[in-house]
C-alpha cells in the first residue's frame, strides 16, 4: 500500500471533525500484504524492558544499544549482549542521543518520579552525575530528546492530560547545571509517546486510537501539527499508534492492538505511507527503536514478553541535507513589555553622541506606548501615550535656536504622528505633542534627512498610501507639512531611509521591498529590490540600514521564516545572506521567531557592541515563557557569519 496524506488546513479540519468520508488520501491495500520482519526474542529480556539502537559508538566502539532493564538499571551493551557499562535505578521512557564524545540519556526515575538526564564520558567511560528536571504538575507518560543544528540538547515531557513541556538541558556534551523550561505544548489527550527527527526539527507524538501527528520541534517554532497518519476510514491504521522510531527522513510506527508496524516517508507536502508490516506471535508491542542499514532497518520491539530484535527490508529514501542558515545568539535581552499578545513591535537606536554606552533603545508597545532600555536591557522610561505601532528618530531639529534629537511614532490611537524629544546627554525621552495625519488607518513609519538637514517623517497606512511630511520648529512646537505623497498596490509597513544615498526603501509586506528616491521633489519611481518567494518570506517586516565605513547593508525581517537577511544597500542590491537568531543557553535566553520590528547601528557602543549591534522584536518570549520583549546582537557576529565587509 502506498498512499500520500493530504494536511491542507481546510482537509484536516473537516478530517478531524469526522465531516469527510473520504478526504481524497485514503489508499486502499494494493496486491499481497508485505512480509513480517524477521524477529528473535532477544535473550535475557523482561516484559517491562526498553532498548535503543545507538547510531553513533564512536566514543566506545562495539557499543551497539542501550537496555533500560527493570531490575539492573541503564546497561549499555555490544551487539552480543555483553554489559559493557550500567547504572543502576528504576527507569523508564529512554531515549538517548550518541556522538563522538559520549552519550546523552534521558529516563523517568520511577523512584523519585522524575526526569532524569546523565551522560556517559567517552574518554573516561563514568556516568556522571545525574540531573533531575523539577516535577511537573502533571503525569509524565513519555519523554524524548531533540538535539538541534546548534547542539542544543532538549527533553519533551508527555503529560497524560493533553500537556507537555520543552526543556533546555544540555549545550553540546555539557548537562546545564539547571534546566531551563522553554515552553508548555498542548498535546492530544491520549499521548504517551515521542520522538524526534534532529535532522528536520519534528516531534512525533502518538495520539492513542487517533493516529500519528507531528509538530515542529525547535525552541522558537510555533505550536503547530500535521497529521502523519490517522485511524481508518481517513487514513491506513486500522487499530492504535504506540511507540515509533526516526530513520533518515523516515518514521516507523507500532500499531499493538492489530499486531502491524506502520511505514512512512517523509516528503515536503506530506507523509507517504508505504505497507504496513504484520507482527505475528508479539503481544501488545508498545516500544520501538529501529536504526538504519544497507538493506532497510534494524528494529528492537518491547512487548508483554520482552524484546524482539530483527530487520526489515525496506528501500529508505535518500535524504536531502537541508540548506544551512547561520544561527546566532542572542547576546542580551530587555525585560518584557507589560501587555499581553502581540504587544512589542519596533525599535529605533538613539546612539549618544558623548558616551556610546549611555546610548538608549526607544520600542513601542503597540498596546500601551513607547519605552526606553538601556543597552543591558534594563527598561528605564514607560510612557503610556497609546498604541504607538513604529518608531525612527534623526538627530539635529532646531526649534527656536535649540537642536534637539527627535524620535516620531505613528500612533493608531488618533492617526497621528507622537513626537518625542531625546535628552542630549541622558537619553532621557518626553513628548513634544502631535500632528494629525488623513491616514484612516496609520501603520509603519520612518524618518529621511536629506544633505540640506531637513527632517522628514514617512508614513503609511494599510491602504497601500504614503505620506511625507517635513518637519519643522516653530515657537516652541514641531509642524508638520505634507509635501509628497506616493502608493503601492498593496499593504506596506516597514521602511528606511539611507540619508548618504537618499534613498527610500519601502516593504510591500507580501511582495517585495522596493526602493525609491528620497527627497520629495523627486518622482517617487519604484525599483524592486528583492522580491517574495525564495530567502525573503512574507510577511516583509522591519528593515534597517547598517551604514559602515566603506560599505552599507540593508537589513530586513523576513517574518515568514524567522531570518533577517542582510543585502547591500546599493544597486544591484546582492543578497549577502541571512540568519537565525537562536537560544544563547549560557546567558539562558532564547532566541527569536516572527519579528515585526528592528533597528541596527554602525556605531561604537562599547563592549560587544564596538561594531555596532542589531536589535530586534521577539514575537515569542520563551525560556520562559513570558510578555514579548527584544532581542541584542552585535553586529561583530553578523559580520563573522556572513563574511560581511566593513
């Protein structure tokens, strides 16, 4: 049987609903069933014992499994059975990850009925000291280990009331001294088991007399499921999903109540199921590890009689490395905002021009108004003015002979343009009033000064229409007048101005960002820059310009993907590259997913930032899970990364 299972969100919804009788992926048996795998009982096994194939010995060879034996504990063992190393407890639910250096396993302590994390050391061959997860408020039922690109080891706890946990507990072959919670899953309410694919970044979980779902397994990923594989009529199991195991851009499934071992390919727009294979003579298999082989797979099965050790044939697909993107981490964090939801959005750099370190982050909090951090995060100013969405300043307006720093957010309240000053030496920010816009519905904005020193504020709202006003002193106040306007087809959001070049960079959030002129005496000629579709993903978010000595970048948010592509800032525009921004496990802060918002300067700040820094909005606030909040990176690593020239 071969069959390719549709996850389109209209078809799953009516799937799960039971409103579909057949939803156009249900296969149907084609000629002989498959054979059953070639099964011996393995010696020496009990009814409550688990196994795992290890796929890399390196660091003791002719190690070949781990045992997780009911009366001995934790036994590593050759290919023969011989003991080669044990720790003694009560455990359960075992998973592990090998490499070079030692091994990393996770069990639940029956014990002290908890998690429990040890390594064994390959150059000294001792288990070291184990580490316990605090006790969930809930039954752990399974757990499993993920290993990302960034060899950030976690532990998913499978919770027997449709809950489950993400834990941080390791950074390469180093167990954190505490782990850290990354966040809390929802999970469906008959789970008890999980693995994951490292290389794809998927968490399978079973869901008892439904099917096989996955999720997206990284620290920053959405929560999020596809069906792999769900009971007849909708899909191909006839009975239960227990236990499964990973191969190579494959999964193996034990169904115990119709004694069959489900296939399934993974392909980009789906799960292939091929034919399941019959398990006759075991009784209730629930655990399953399996690892791959020239022929198709090496398999261990627990059942009520012990483990069952065998292959099957099976032509496995070949799998295709995924393109690598840099993942960096995040150097510092700001305290969160104080609204809930999506609340943070953009952040504009106010470099002091006497103490870079005294420089200040200005961000809005697009429920409440605008704050001010310091550059370790520290909120010192909340100015609670409104739902200001977009914030950019200049240095250099003069009212009534005095020159003041300016910082303009568009503000959703009143559609209008709050203005704000910058303390020359404090960075300290107070509102200057004001001006009202005909923009329905105000939305991105951001600031030009051309080479004559005039100030400009641009603006948009979702319409598609541009406004820009120049700005100007007069008796104590700012006024405002509108002397260009312009359109694109479609919702924009964020943009930038490049002062040197005067050149105007505007996002079509679902089709390209363009460039234009700046200056409002010139025609408003639109250049596609970059457009939707390969490494730029809608929506098109936040854009900032790095400005260096010999060269200057323009930065964008790429929401769709959660990378920040960096191109050059002159035409013909080259994409220079892109990251991720990730967990930084020593400082014990997360990474960063769905940027709205960002800014970036060239300007020496001190400590890391003597390169300048990049901040940016996290949509999601994990590690632990809190009120979204910005992240810091120097610009020093960003550079390192993408071989980026000053």
């Amino acid at each position: 049987m071969f069959c390719r299972l549709p996850h389109r969100p209209a078809a799953l919804a009516l799937l799960v609903m039971g409103m579909v009788l057949n939803a156009g992926g249900v296969c149907q048996a084609a000629g002989a069933e498959a054979p059953a795998p070639r099964l011996s009982a393995l010696a020496g096994s009990a009814n409550n014992d688990e196994a795992r194939l290890l796929n890399d010995s390196r660091f003791w060879p002719g190690a070949d499994r781990v045992i997780l034996s009911g009366k001995q504990g934790l036994l590593l063992q050759d290919s023969q059975g011989a003991t080669l190393s044990s720790l003694p407890g009560r455990y359960q639910s075992l998973d592990l990850r090998s490499d070079a250096g030692g091994m990393l396993v996770s069990a639940l302590d029956k014990t002290r009925q908890q998690p429990m994390l040890v390594r064994l050391d390959g150059a000294s061959r001792q288990w070291e000291n184990p580490r316990y997860l605090p006790a969930p408020a809930f039954n752990v039922e399974g757990s499993c280990l993920f290993r990302d690109r960034s060899d950030n080891s976690f532990l998913f706890l499978i919770g027997d009331k449709g809950v489950a946990q993400q834990w941080l507990v390791a950074q390469g072959a180093r167990l954190l001294a505490t782990p850290r919670k990354v966040r809390d899953l929802s999970m469906p309410p008959q789970s008890e088991y999980c693995q994951t694919d490292d290389s794809r970044a998927l968490l399978y979980v079973n869901e008892d007399a439904i099917g096989l779902w996955a999720y997206d397994a990284e620290a920053e990923a959405p929560l999020r499921r596809r069906p792999v594989d769900i009971r007849q009529p909708f899909g191909s199991i006839d009975g239960q999903v227990a236990g499964m195991a990973v191969l190579p851009d494959a999964v193996l499934a034990l169904d115990p109540k119709s004694l069959r071992l489900h296939r399934y390919r993974y392909a980009a727009d789906g799960w292939q199921a091929d034919g399941a294979l019959p398990l006759p003579g075991l009784k209730k298999p629930q655990a399953l590890t399996a690892r791959a082989t020239t022929q198709g797979a090496e398999i261990i099965i627990a059942d009520k009689r012990g483990l069952h050790q065998g292959g099957i044939d099976w032509s496995l697909p070949a799998s295709t490395p995924l393109p690598l993107t840099p993942v960096l981490p995040a150097q510092l964090e700001t305290e969160p905002v104080s609204s809930l939801g999506d609340a943070a959005d953009d952040p504009a750099i106010w470099v002091n021009p006497v103490d870079g370190a005294a420089s200040r982050i200005l961000a809005t909090d697009k429920q409440r108004g605008l704050l001010v951090y310091d550059l370790q995060g520290r909120k010192l100013q909340d100015l609670p003015v409104g739902r200001l969405n977009n914030v950019d300043l200049r240095a250099g307006l003069q009212i009534d002979g005095k020159t003041v720093d300016l910082a303009v957010a568009s503000n959703r309240d009143n559609n209008s343009l709050h203005l704000f000053s910058i303390a020359p030496h404090s960075g300290e920010v107070a509102e200057l009033g004001q001006i009202a816009t005909p923009l329905p519905e105000i939305y991105g904005l951001c600031m030009f000064k051309d080479r004559q020193g005039a100030i400009y504020a641009i603006v948009n709202d979702k319409s598609g229409r541009f406004l820009q006003y120049r700005l100007q002193g007069e008796r104590g106040a700012v006024r405002g007048q509108v002397v260009r306007e312009f359109s694109l087809p479609s919702q924009p959001e964020g943009c930038v101005a490049d002062d040197r070049q005067q050149r105007l960079f505007v996002g079509e959030e679902d089709v390209a960002v363009h460039a234009l002129d700046a200056r409002p005496d010139q025609p408003a000629r639109l250049q596609q820059v970059i457009a939707t579709g390969g490494a730029l993903q809608a929506d098109i978010e936040g854009m900032a310009l790095y400005q260096g000595r010999q060269h200057s970048y323009l930065v964008i948010s790429s929401q769709g993907n959660s990378r920040y592509l960096v191109l050059d800032a002159l035409p013909p525009y080259t994409l220079r590259g892109a990251f991720h921004i990730g967990l930084n496990a020593e400082a014990g802060i997360d990474g960063a997913s769905e940027t709205d918002g960002l800014d970036v300067t060239s300007a020496n700040l001190g400590g890391p930032w003597r390169q300048g820094m990049l901040v940016v909005q996290d949509g999601r606030n994990r590690m632990p899970e809190q009120t979204q909040n910005y992240k810091y990176l120097p610009w020093s690593a960003i550079a390192a990364a993408l071989k980026l020239a000053d």
